[in-house]
C-alpha cells in the first residue's frame, strides 16, 4: 500500500495490524485483536483444533456467548429443542476445555454476541474484530476493523489469532444533512442499500462519515455498520470521535487510567486524512430521507414508506427484473401498492441491528399509554440480558406489556428463527431486523424491514406506519419520542456492575 | 487437503440472482455440531418445488453450478459451502460472489469461478439446448467449458495455488509463528483482553 497520500480510517487500521506483509499477490497476515464466539458456527472449528491437536492461542482475547439458539421464554427451564440443546452444550463443553470466557443463558451478560462485546467495552477504536457471523461488521461503528468470517476461519483464528486477507478496497458513503424527527439510523442505512444494491459494496470496506453520522449515537451508528453485509461489504466503520470515547469510557474493559490517555491519543490519529483518496465514493442527502421499509426478500428492495412497490419491468437489469417478480410473488405482493396499505401479522422489535437500549426507549416512546392493533402479534426482545435489566429500570417492560406486546429475554430470536420465535408460512411481519430473505424468520414467512419507531407505529395501527401516522398528533411526532440524535447516554451504575462469570 | 486440477461432470443452470445462503441452507439445518452430512439441506425450500432444477433428472448428477450474479450474499454460514460439497459440487460459476461465501469455498476446497454475465447467459443457453451437457472447470488454464463454450475465470492468485497444491491454510499460518509472538510482544496494553488480568 505504497499511496503517496494520505490514508483512510480502515488502511490505518488495516496496516497496524499487519504481522507479515504479503508478497507477489500474497495476502497479509493480520493480527486479531478481539474474537468473539456463539454456538452456531464454532462447533465444528473446535473440533478442527482436537483433530490437530492444537490449542486455542490467546484465550484471553477470545470471547464467547450463547444467543442463536437460546429461548426467549422460560429460560431456567432446560432447552426443549434437542438439536439446539446439543449446540449449546457444545459450545459450554469447548469452552470448558479450551479455556475460553463464557456468558451462558441466565448470565447477566448473556446476550447477542454483537450487543455483548461494545456493551462490555471490548469493542473500541482501532482494532481488529471477528466473529463467525456477518453481522460483525457491527463493531466497525467503533473505528474497529470488524468483519464477519466463516468456520475455517473461525478455527484458524483460535489456532493462530491471525487470518491471511487480501487489503479490502475502499469506499466513503457520506450523509450530509440533518434527519429530519421520526427519521433514523435504520432508514439512512436501508436507503444506501437500495442505492448501491446488495453487491456494491463487494470486496470494499465502507466508511460512513458526514455531518448525519458524526451526530449519530454510538447504537445509530451500530445500526448502520451493522447492515454493510447487506450491501455485500464485510466490514463498515466510523471514525472514533468523542461521541465515541463517552459511550466507552467506564465500561468494564475499556482501558483505564494511563492506558485510556495512551489509547485516546492513538485513537485520535484514527481518523481518515484529509488528503487520504477512497476508491468509490457514494453521497446521501440526510435532509431528504424519510422512513424506509423493504417491499421484497432482499434488503436493497426497499422504498420510501410513503411510497409504492415499484413496478418489476421499472429496473434496467433484467435480473433485477426476474428478482422483483419471484419477490412480489413470494411476498404476495402487487406493484403499485401502496406501502401504507399493507397489513401485518406480526411485529418483531429486536436482533443485533436495533435491539440497544436505545432502540428499545424510540419503540417504547410510540407505543406509550397505547394498545396494539387487533390481531397483530408483538414481540420485544432485547439484545441483552443487561440491556433488558436496564430497560425494565426505565420502566419500559411495562410500556410494552401494557400495550399487549410480549416482553421477552435475550437473543437472536426472530431475525432468523433458529429457536422457537418463528413466523407461521404466510405471515406477514414488520421487523426491526437485518434480512428480509425468503423464509428467514420461519419458513414461508414474509418480512419488510423497518426501524423501531416504524415497527412502533406499525404495531399500533397493524398497517405499516410511521409515527407522524398515528391518531391525534396531526402529521407531528410524539412529544416522547427518541429522534436519531436525542438518545439519552446509558446509566453508569448499570454498565460498570459485575462482568465476569 | 486434496489438490485440485480440473472439475469435470454435469453442469446445472441455477437461473437466480441473489441467491442469499439463507436459501442455499435454511437457519433449521445450523444446529448440527458436524461438518457433513448437509446433502439433504441444500436448497432445502426450493427443493421442495417439483420444478426445481435440482429435482431433474438430467441433473442428477451435478458437479457444476452455474447461477447468476450475487451468489452466496448474507450470513457467513460456511454450512452453505458444505451443503453444496455434500451434494456432489465441486464448483461454483457465477458473475459475482458474497465476499464471505467465496473465503469459505476457497477454505473447503470448492471452487468459485467468477465469470461475466454474457457468459452465465451463455452457458445457461447451452445447458437449456442440451441438458447434461458436460462441463470442466480448469483451474490450471484458469478456463470453463460448457459442451464447445470455453470462458475465461477470476479466481484470486492465492486461493488458486492453494488449491492447486492442497495447502492447509492453518499449517500455513504457523509456518510464520515466531512473527506473530513478536507481533503480539508489541501488543500495547490498552487493547482488550476478555480475562481478567492476573
């Protein structure tokens, strides 16, 4: 990477991680600074290190928690599902063996592998994340290069703490502007999706900058790196800054005293330079966005809320073209209708994209002192044990039951259905999640993506809604409701109790 | 490892862009702890369309799979490159690959072939005309050939010489050991560790 220029955010980081530099079309070796574990796709990389008799060689940066599988409900009781409960016992017997930290269910820090890590302080600027899950990318909202990895990988990583990658390319998406009240982090990724499809970002690393991010919160801007797999890049990033700084400052293993003063004057030459040349540039203008929401089984098939489902023969490419037809079909769909006009089954506010804190006070700020629609099945499932103990804190466990929603405990849950929160073949659900794919929440189910305040909104009206539609606010926001920048900070007394098992 | 050379058998036109690896192996099949036994899981849903091209005869024996751009996009599941492997494929062509899904085929020994549209096109054409066309993919003349069809396939330098000698990536790795323990010497003492310090 001899550039004569300056270098962005993701090469500074990329180049202090380099242990051996490939040569002649090599790749290099890079060094992982933080790897964190579930029980879906490790099992089959600790046996890989048995059969070869390897050890894992930094347990101490190796982390591991239990989230695809587990229950929402009644989780002191043993696992009914025997294949799931094998995956966890798995994962608790390799852990055991190879010395690795566990947060099982029950633990107080149990939860989704991509809530646990920032809300433990691991994730922090200038570091290398992996995980054997897409989502990693998630971490990236840090300033930390993190990207999701397969099995293989998985198991090298536990052998070697290093993986041997090809430079990722570069690509700025900058959102300028003010987001209008009502209007999210969801909607500004969901929009850049749909505007650079779910290939464009392939083999490039994403660096969301521009006035809109730099006034996210650190769960916004979690929100959005946490989708670049779905615009097919493995890894997004923003710039630590000291919106940054305050949401890791007193977490549990963020540096303290000297090393904190060490790590934020590196952190603060993170930054991409002002000279630094990016290889693909995208621009988006936050004052235009309004909420957005996917008609179709991929997450770049979304249009603005107040819109229509676009017509198939509307694409240029014709593979675009027979992907919009099968997608109507499956979503049982028809072109030119409205968004607003299509009724829902079921609502899920959760998953590793919008399941913080602060997700859950924008959900429950709508859905205050209301009931839900009739018929429409509401689940709230916070993205950790210690994200729901803080939101039941709030008070907001009881918003939600008093609306009629299900308040339950931690976990993956129905954004991919692997435990028992699963759609029923037809069903039809809002959902704050990450993926719209065929059958993804349960077989022949049909998802529209939403973010928390158009799932809010949704859930009480059982059309998709956003908050400007409910009933007596005249085109306003409610007065309580969380905007993209207004969030609270997270309580110091909760995130610095306890930690360890 | 095995080394790898050249793919022959039957070719199978997957005629779907975007094909996601949610679709290649539906989440239910993820709670199994081993590494084989996936054949049945692949495609699980689509399969159970009797149109499905999987469900054809003339396809039985599929070693090829030719689809359309944006294969193996979403969740990094390598179950899907198992799934495929346990089927009986041995490569995959398509205009473009999901980043993660190509790393897994690349780790396992299944070869991702990466070709333009016009050639998908063409080839889907040719298997259309005569099903069970035999198809090869060789990874010497980096070339595939569908029935008197030759194209030309990307396929990263290093993947391709792994695979050509059948190099185990892990072994690889630790042949530079003593450069990760200085590396890891150096380490700066703010950077996270999960354990308690001692």
């Amino acid at each position: 990477m001899a550039k004569a220029l300056g270098r962005t955010l993701a090469e500074k980081v990329w180049d202090d991680h380099v242990v051996v530099r490939g040569e002649d079309g090599a790749p290099d070796l890079l060094y992982i600074d933080l790897h964190l574990i579930h029980e879906v796709t490790s099992p089959q990389a600790f046996d890989g290190l048995r059969m070869a008799g390897r050890p894992v060689r930094r347990p101490d940066l190796t982390i591991a928690t239990e989230d695809h599988n587990t229950p929402t409900l009644n989780i002191t009781k043993q696992i009914a599902d025997p294949v799931s409960r094998i995956q966890i016992e798995t994962l608790r017997r390799n852990c055991e063996e190879f010395g690795v930290r566990l947060h099982p269910l029950g633990d107080v820090e149990q939860g989704i592998v991509h809530v646990v890590g920032p809300q433990l302080g691991l994730t922090m600027p200038g570091i290398t994340v992996v995980c054997g899950d897409s989502h990693t990318s998630t971490h990236g909202a840090f300033g930390a290069m993190a990207f999701g990895i397969g099995t293989s990988e998985v198991e090298h990583v536990l052998a070697t703490q290093t993986l041997p990658l090809t430079p990722f390319k570069t690509m700025a998406i900058t959102v300028e502007g003010e987001l209008r009240d009502g209007v999210t982090a969801k909607d500004i990724i969901l929009a850049v999706i749909a505007k650079i499809g779910t290939g464009g970002g392939q083999g490039y690393v994403l660096e969301y900058r521009g006035s809109a991010i730099r006034a996210l919160s650190m769960e916004g801007r979690m929100t959005i790196c946490n989708m670049s797999i779905e615009a097919g890049a493995r890894a997004g990033m923003v710039a630590p800054d000291q919106t940054t700084y305050d949401y890791l400052k007193g977490r549990p293993h963020a540096p303290k005293g000297a090393d904190w003063d060490a790590a934020i004057a590196y952190w603060n030459t993170l930054p991409t330079d002002e000279d630094a040349v990016f290889d693909a540039e995208v621009f988006l203008d936050a004052n235009e966005l309004e909420p957005f929401v996917t008609w179709g089984t991929n997450p770049g098939q979304g249009v603005l809320l107040s819109d229509a489902i676009p017509a198939p023969e509307s694409f240029d490419d014709p593979n675009e073209q027979a992907s919009a037809r099968r997608a109507l079909e499956y979503m049982d769909l028809a072109a030119g209708t409205r968004m607003k006009d299509i009724r829902v089954d079921a609502v899920f506010m959760g998953s590793c994209t919008n399941s913080r804190i602060e997700d859950l006070r924008a959900f429950a700020s709508v859905i205050k002192g209301k009931k839900k629609a009739d018929g429409v099945r509401v689940m709230v499932v916070p993205g950790s044990a210690r994200v729901r103990l803080e939101a039941e804190a709030e008070g907001i466990d009881k918003i939600v039951e008093e609306f009629g929603a299900e308040w339950r405990f931690a976990g993956c849950s129905m954004c991919l259905g692997m435990n028992p929160d699963q759609l029923a073949p037809g069903e039809r659900c809002a959902s704050t999640s990450n993926r719209n794919f065929e059958g993804r929440q349960g077989k022949g189910g049909r998802t529209h993506l939403v973010s928390p305040l158009v799932a809010a909104a949704t859930a009480v009206r059982g059309t998709l809604s956003g908050p400007w539609d409910l009933e007596g606010l005249d085109g306003r926001m409610p007065e309580t409701a969380v905007g993209a920048g207004a969030a609270a900070q997270v309580g110091n007394d909760l995130r610095t109790q306890g930690g360890t098992r | 490892m095995e080394k790898i050379t050249v793919v022959d058998g039957v070719a199978v036109p997957l005629e779907r862009a975007q094909v996601d690896t949610d679709q290649i192996i539906p989440a239910e099949f993820l709670k199994r702890v081993t590494k084989t036994g996936f054949d049945d899981a692949l495609f699980f849903a689509w399969r159970q369309d009797p149109d499905f091209v999987l469900n054809d005869p003339a396809f039985a024996s599929g070693t090829v799979l030719v689809a359309g751009p944006d294969f193996g996009t979403g969740s990094s599941r390598e179950h899907a490159v198992w799934a495929l492997r346990d089927y009986g494929f041995r490569a995959v062509i398509s205009p473009r690959f999901g980043d993660i899904f190509r790393g897994n085929s690349g780790k396992q020994g299944l070869l991702a072939a990466q070709v333009t549209e016009d050639a998908v096109e063409t080839m889907w054409r040719l298997i259309r005309e005569k099903p069970g066309i035999p198809a090869s993919v060789d990874l010497v003349s980096k070339t595939v050939t569908v029935g008197e069809f030759t194209a030309p396939f990307e396929i990263d330098d290093y993947t391709r010489w792994r695979l050509l000698e059948g190099l185990d990536d892990i072994a690889l790795t630790l042949r530079d050991e003593s450069s990760i323990t200085r590396f890891e010497n150096a380490r700066q003492s703010w950077r996270p560790l999960t354990l308690p310090a001692q």
